[in-house]
C-alpha cells in the first residue's frame, strides 16, 4: 500500500476527531490502488466552522481533510438526494450514534472527498478543471459504498459494514424514549432510564 501520511489538529471545547489513521487505512486497503494512488496525506483537523464542513480535498496538494465534530450531532441535513440516517444507522429527527457518524464519515464523505482527487478531463484549460468536482465525486462515492457494501467486510468495527436492521431499530427505540414514548429498549425488559 502507498504511504499516505496522517496529521492530526488540536481540537477546541467538546469537539472531537469520530475517525484516525487505522479507520482510513481500512477503508483504502479496501479500493483499487489506482482509484486513490495520488493520496499523498489525510489531515485531521478542526475547520468545520462549527459543524457546517464535514471534510473537504485539496486536489493540488493531493490530500484530503477531515474535519472534528461535536460529540452529540445529527447529520442529517448533509445527506444527497437516495440517502437515508437509515442507511447509515441513524433515525431522522434524532442525534445519530457514534458508529453512524463514523460510517458516515468513512463511506460517504472520505470516499466522496477521494472523489475529488481523480482526474477525469486531463485535457482541460486549467489544471482546476482536472479534477472531478461535486456531482461526480458525490457518484463516485455513491458508486464505491455500494460496492463496498454489498457482501459483508470481516471487521470487528461495525462501522466498516452497512447498519444491521437492528442497530436501526435500536436508534429509533431510543428517539422514542427521549421523547418519552417509549420505556423498554430490548424485548427481555432492561429498562432505559
């Protein structure tokens, strides 16, 4: 595997990085060389502008940046038309789990942002035009998390492999129960409060 290098930013108040080098590693080791070869580094760093930037590419630099995140967020509002929480792991309305902010990050916004990073018009003006800009990174990572997604990944980190119907059940049993709806979270009655 090409060495990419890792940075990691101090972060400010409560916020903090959902992803490091292993969780990234894991996810190229899992693509064709040649769909990231010209990665060069991953920056973990804090300029989300409070949670309004969840990543962004420097196709020049060939590098890629990841933004820190509050602990308690709902991520809702950054998904593209086709997306669901549900398809993450999360529940709309509600703050996602940490592993649906995780897969989040890793299947759709790393992948997109690797998206960004290949050229697709090497004949263009400028060197600016090279480079895949939104609606075909957005496919590109569309197109590679299904991929990735169709056959179950031997992981131990369930953010590695699409959300079991359960874990989905799970975030909606626990919306209802901060709004005060519902009380039991599993059928063997372990009380949630």
């Amino acid at each position: 595997m090409p060495k990419v290098r890792f940075t990691y930013s101090e972060v400010w108040c409560d916020r903090r990085h959902y992803l490091n080098e292993a969780d990234v590693s894991v996810v190229l080791s899992r693509l064709p060389r040649e769909d990231w070869q010209g990665l060069r580094a991953v920056h973990f760093n804090d300029r989300s502008w409070g949670a309004r930037i969840l990543g962004y590419a420097n196709p020049r630099a060939r590098d890629i940046s990841i933004c820190a995140l509050p602990p308690e967020i709902s991520l809702t509002r950054f998904l593209v038309r086709g997306q669901s929480p549900e398809l993450f792991g999360a529940v709309r309305g509600s703050r996602w789990p940490e592993v649906a902010v995780r897969r989040f990050l890793l299947y759709d916004v790393l992948l997109h942002e690797i998206g960004h990073l290949r050229i697709v018009r090497e004949g263009a003006r400028t060197g600016r035009l090279w480079h895949a800009r939104e609606k075909l990174a957005q496919k590109f990572g569309d197109e590679w998390r299904r991929r990735l997604w169709v056959d179950r990944f031997d992981h131990p980190d369930p953010a590695h492999n699409p959300p079991s119907a359960r874990e989905v059940n799970l975030s909606r049993l626990l919306k209802l129960s901060r709004a005060g709806q519902a009380y039991w979270v599993e059928p063997d009655l372990k009380p949630l409060h």
